[in-house]
C-alpha cells in the first residue's frame, strides 16, 4: 500500500503550494485528482520507484472557537486516513493560536507528525524552527514551498518511516506454489471434504491478502450508489461470514469466496462497519481507501446510480481506474422501477460520456432486487483473463507483422518507421512492447491503430492494453 500523507495547517501557510509541488513536479508527476470531494485534494507523488498520496486537506479555519469549530470534519477525516501529517507553519508569521490548536489536537492522534516550517526563502532556517520548538514536534524541517528549497530532503525524510515491502508483492503466485508452502487461500480452512469454509480473518492473515487470492474484485462507487447492498447481494448464496475487520477507517474488508470453484476475493469500500472510534461519526466513503482499493485489485466493478445519471465524481473515479491500468466492469445500479424512456436516456449519454473506457463491459442491474447482478462474474472472469493472459512473443510479432503489411507506419524525413517484433512487457494491464527505429516518431493514431488490432484480435474485453516502443534493439 502506498503511504499516505496529510498536509494540515491554517490557511495561507503554504499547503496548496507544496501540494503541487509534491503533485505535479516534473519528476513527482504522477496525478492529481481534483474533485473527488469537495473540500480535499488528493493526488500522487513520487520520490524514487516509491508512490506517496497526498492529502491537501485545505479545511482548517483556525477561528478561536475551539478545536471542533476550527476543525472541519473533512480535514480530520483526512488525519485518520494518513500515516504521516505534514503540519505546516509559517516561518514569516511566526507561531499563531491556530496553530497552537492544531498542534494540541494532532498530539491526541497517534500520527507521525513532521512540523514543517514553511517559506523560509531569504531568512535563517535555524531561527525561523526556534520560534515552534514550543510546539513541541521534534521533527521540524524548514522548507520554502514556493521554490522547491528543501523539499526533496523534506519527503525523503518522510518516506524513510516507510520502507519498501521487503517481498515485492507477485500477483501470480499459482495454486500449487500456495500449497507447497502450506497456505490455503487467505482465511480459508479446508474442512477435508474439499468444500471450504470461510473464516475470520486474522491479523497475520493481512500481508497474506498481498498474495494471490483468485480474482481480487473491488467494488467502488461514490456514497450511496448500491456498493453495500451489491456487496451483499454478491456474496448471496455463497457461504460467508463477514468481519470486523481491524486496522484505519481506510482499509476495505477484504472477503475471499468461492463461485462455481473459482477463487475471487471482494474488496469492499462501503464495509466499514466499527464502534466506538473518532472515524465512526465521519462518512463513510474515503478517498484515499477507494484509491487503495482501485491499486490492490484485479478486476474493478465501478457502481453507478441509473437514478442520479453520471457526475463528476464517478468521472474523477474512472479516470483513475483507468490511469491505474485496472481491468474495468461497469455496473449501473438501480436499474429496477424506470420507465423505458429513461432508461434509454441513460444509455444514450453513457455512450456519450464514457467513449474513453469502452473497453468495458457496462450491465444494467439491481443490486436491491438481485437482477442482473449474477452476470457481472461472467465479466469479471473475462476481464481478469484479458488482463492476465500472457501472449508469446511469437504471437505478438505476428499480430504486429500483419498490422504493419495491412497499414505501413508513416515515412519520418523521408524514412519509414520500421516496427520488428513484439513482446509483453507486463500484465494487468497488459503491456505490449514493440521494438523498431524511430519509434518515437510513430503517430497516436498509428498507435491507436496498433491497439485496436491487438484488442480485436486477441480478444481483449474489460482490460486496457498498454503500448510501448522501444528504439534500436
Ligand atoms: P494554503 O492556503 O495553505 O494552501 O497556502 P497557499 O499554498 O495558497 O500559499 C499561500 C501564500 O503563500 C501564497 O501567496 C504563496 O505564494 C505563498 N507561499 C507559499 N509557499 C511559499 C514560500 O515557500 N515562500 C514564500 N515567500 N511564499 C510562499
Ligand atoms: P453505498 O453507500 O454505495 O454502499 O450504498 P448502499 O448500498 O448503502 O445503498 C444506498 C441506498 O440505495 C440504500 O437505500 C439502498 O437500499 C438503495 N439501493 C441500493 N441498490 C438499489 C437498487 O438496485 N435499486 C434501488 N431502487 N435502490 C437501491
């Protein structure tokens, strides 16, 4: 899981400045999800092969009218979710009673917390820290956010409280590796009859999760489109028992189950189901979980509600299934109760608006009344074995000799583009390598038009397919 950061602080100390350097810095780029709610920012950096979250969370006040005041539920919601809190200071303001407030609450969470000490451009590092040693933060770094002055050492300090996984996490571990080390499936006792019964899930059975369960299936969605009653309806006849499950507000309970002897795990977002904690009061959807979530599984089922139509938000989720290379089923819930002519216009502005994931199978169900929803399995399988197959080299060449004698690449300064061989270069999603001369010059459309063949004829129904070109091997 990607480490998450939280930059809190009062307004103007600097927080959207270091968010897109964070976010956006030519070699941090990697996204930036505007939109997903309305009062956080959530985007990705990246120091080195590690990915990082961010959480620009924007909402503290810092009015004096207590901590509960001064602090929107959004920004705490946004300390729950984190591993680190970023608080950050104003070294040209000096200490402020905001900020005071806000040390006094981040001291009763239990957060790594670094006090970060912002636009120390032109002034003295060491003073400017001196003025909030008060604060009491041992982990104070002083930082100019609008150039960039230490930030780089800033998150590389941050990151070192997150080692890398020490087992790079394979997905493809076979049934027959699993057994030779002794393990059934995550949670799962063989009951020696060769039928399984499924139990909680205990602590140490976690880093198993990062195993191969079969088909890791994540059902996302914004608030209350139908994720829990699909969840439930999903796991219908099957025989399951599900947990609490221990950890943050932002882990989804993972269930592992089986279907006509095929292994799937479910990962819920909407399952948080705890007492007695600070996060109960607060909503229950998370970003940075449905993120998670998104990253951690094989095959996605988004959830859209027929009775709202598409908004923005589901767009800002399909685009990060699809950054993320997820294999892609689209459920459009509630399906039940609308009269025809709606229910045409509906699809009509699906096809409309959801041109760039057509590579996705969209069903039309009732996850209150159950139609529809047992077919969702037949493209999940198809889409985990798009996304999963693994196609020879051989095949691939050949796939690509034929595109390129049914279409030539097109001349570059009086040269052709010359495109030898294939081969694949990953899975889930399914990275196609392509090796010639001057690849680089080789148009979008060209490449379109690679794709399209590669999908037509191998068939590929739920997954993207990624291209690269390689030069001069
Ligand atoms: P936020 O409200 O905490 O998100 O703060 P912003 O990122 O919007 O920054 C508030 C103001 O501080 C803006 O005018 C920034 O240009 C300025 N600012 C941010 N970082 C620095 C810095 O490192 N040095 C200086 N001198 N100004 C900065
Ligand atoms: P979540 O927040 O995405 O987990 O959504 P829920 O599963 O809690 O459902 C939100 C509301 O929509 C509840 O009142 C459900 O009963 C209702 N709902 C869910 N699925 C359907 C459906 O297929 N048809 C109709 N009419 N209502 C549904």
């Amino acid at each position: 899981m990607n480490p998450v950061i939280a930059l809190v602080g009062r307004p103007n100390v600097g927080k959207s400045t270091l968010f897109n350097r964070l976010t956006r810095s030519r070699d941090a780029l990697v996204a930036n999800y505007a939109g997903l709610t309305r009062d956080r920012q959530y985007g990705e950096g990246k120091l080195g092969d590690r990915d990082y979250i961010v959480i620009d969370t924007g909402g503290i006040s810092g009015n004096e009218e207590g901590i509960d005041a001064a602090m929107a539920q959004q920004s705490l919601q946004a300390i729950e979710e984190a591993d680190a809190v970023l608080f950050m200071v104003d070294a040209r303001v000096g200490l402020t009673a905001a900020d005071e407030m806000i040390g006094q609450h981040l001291r009763t969470r239990n957060k790594p917390t670094f006090l970060i000490v912002n636009k120390i451009d032109g002034i003295d590092d060491d003073v400017a820290k001196s003025e909030f040693y008060q604060l009491g933060i041992t982990e104070t770094v002083g930082i100019a956010a609008a150039h960039g002055r230490n930030v780089r050492s800033m998150i590389n300090q941050v990151m070192t409280l997150f080692p890398q996984p020490e087992v790079e996490i394979t997905p493809f571990v076979s049934e027959e590796e699993l057994l030779a080390e002794g393990l059934s499936a995550d949670g799962e006792i063989s009951t020696g009859d060769g039928s399984v019964e499924l139990t909680e899930q205990s602590a140490s059975a976690e880093s198993e999760v990062e195993r191969e369960h079969g088909t890791k299936v994540a059902i996302v969605g914004r608030p209350n489109v139908g994720k829990s009653t699909l969840v439930n309806r999903l796991l219908g006849e099957e025989r399951v028992v599900v947990y609490d499950h221990a950890g943050t507000t932002r882990d989804s309970v993972y269930i592992p189950f089986e279907r006509n002897d095929q292994r799937y795990t479910l990962i819920d977002t909407a399952g948080v189901r705890r007492r007695g904690r600070v996060a109960e009061s607060i909503e229950k959807f998370s970003v940075v979980k449905t993120l998670q979530a998104i990253r951690d599984a094989n095959v996605v089922i988004l959830v859209l509600d027929a009775r709202t139509g598409l908004v923005e938000q589901d767009l800002h989720l399909l685009g990060f299934v699809i950054e993320t290379g997820r294999a892609l089923v689209i459920a459009v819930n509630k399906w039940d109760g609308l009269e025809q002519r709606v229910k045409q216009d509906i699809k009509d502005e699906l096809e409309y608006r959801l041109g760039f994931a057509n590579f996705a199978r969209i069903h039309f169900i009732s996850a209150l009344h159950g139609s529809g929803v047992g077919n969702l399995y037949e493209s999940v399988n198809e889409a985990y074995k798009a996304a999963t197959t693994r196609w020879s080299s051989n095949r691939l060449t050949r796939l690509l000799e034929d595109a390129v004698a049914d279409h030539q690449p097109p001349l570059v300064n009086g040269h052709r583009i010359k495109l030898r061989y294939a081969h694949l270069g990953g899975l889930n999603p399914p990275l196609v390598v392509i090796h010639g001369n001057q690849t680089a010059a080789v148009p979008q459309t060209y490449q379109r038009y690679l794709e399209n063949t590669f999908r037509r004829e191998l068939k590929i129904v739920g997954s993207p397919i990624q291209i690269e070109f390689r030069t001069g091997e």
